[in-house]
C-alpha cells in the first residue's frame, strides 16, 4: 500500500509543564522515533512541529502557522509541505498520526491491515480511523485519502475555519471508517498521571 506519512508533533504540553510530548520517552526511545517507526514504508514523511532536533535522512519538517493553530491546521501544514516536496508523486493515501501514543505502532499495523484485507472495496470510503475496543474514535491515528483530505483543509482555510478547529471538524466531509485496534493502542500521554500510566518518562529518567 502506497501512503505518505504526516507526524504531528507539536501542541503546548501545557498539562506537561511545557515538556514536549515528541521527547518523552517510551521502551528506550523517544515517541517522536517510536512514530516515525510506525510509519516506516511510508513514501514520504514529515514532522508538524517546533524544530524536532535531529531526524532520520529524508525526513521533512514543518510548522504550522501561526505557532499552536491547532490539530486541523497542523495537518494542513504538513500536506503543503509533502504537496512541495512530492508533487504529482503525493500518495494515494496519507497516514495522520500524533506523536504522543507510545503504542501506536499497533493502532497503525490494524489499519494497514485492514486497508489490505479489504483490497478494491476499501476504496468505497475515503479512509479508516482507529477506535479502540469501547468505541472511542482517535482521528490522530488515520490513513485518509490524499485528494478528500487536501480538498477539506483547502475549504476550511478559505473559509476561514481552520485555525484552531479539531480533526473531527476536518474530516466532517470525508466517508471515514472506524476500525478496532488493541486494547491501549491508542491511549495518549496528556498529563504526568498518564505518562506514568503508560510507563513513559523523560529523557534522562
């Protein structure tokens, strides 16, 4: 399956006291490597976000303006930037992914695997979200259709919605499917109780 890789990493951390998310480290490595781990095969990648130090060669970043805009426009963002750096050579599909689950990894290989499964007839919709097994939808963990996804950010750029709406607002349009992913594949690291939750700490700990 062809796809291109968008990581967002960036946000406040505000609930972290400012530590950025990417850095936290989870089983040795930081998240930011353990995404772009999960996206390996991926046509192209880039990194939404503050500067991500160093990176794997090959590997883009970008920012999204202005500075903490939000999610949507962070997506945004990343599209222009793989839009420059491939052109007609973008992907059919673009994976969405956060850099703050440490397992993600998982939530990505059931949606390839889903996408894979279900061959021509995956086609029928314009990507696949993971939810976890009670249900919740994590859009930040998504294969969406390259052309669906940069038509719905162009609309809420020109309309003037884009700064500070969510994922969910973006892919309103889109004919998105759910697909169940393991237990914990998608929990996120929001605050310290979570981070010690999931076993994740900072760099040095």
């Amino acid at each position: 399956m062809e796809f291109d890789a968008l990581i967002l990493a960036g946000g406040r951390s505000s609930r972290l006291g400012g530590v950025p998310k990417a850095q936290l480290v989870y089983d040795g490595a930081t998240l930011l490597a353990r995404s772009l781990a999960a996206s390996a095969g991926a046509g192209a990648t880039v990194v939404v976000g503050p500067d991500p130090g160093s990176l794997p060669p090959g590997v883009l970043t970008c920012r999204e303006e202005p500075a903490f805009a939000g999610p949507a426009a962070a997506i945004a963002a990343g599209l222009a930037s793989l839009d420059r750096s491939r052109g007609p050579l973008r992907a059919p599909m673009t994976l969405v992914l956060a850099c703050d689950m440490p397992k993600a990894d998982q939530a990505v290989a059931a949606l390839r695997d889903a996408l894979v499964r279900d061959g021509p007839d995956a086609t029928e919709s314009e990507g696949v979200m993971a939810a976890s097994p009670d249900g919740r939808r994590q859009p930040l963990a998504g294969f969406y259709d390259t052309g669906a996804l940069k038509r719905a950010a162009d609309e809420m750029e020109k309309g003037g919605r884009l700064t500070g709406a969510s994922v969910f607002a973006l892919l309103a349009r889109l004919d998105v499917r759910a697909v169940t992913v393991p237990a914990g594949a998608t929990d996120d690291v929001d605050t310290w109780d979570d981070a010690t939750a999931l076993g994740v700490s900072r760099q040095g700990s």
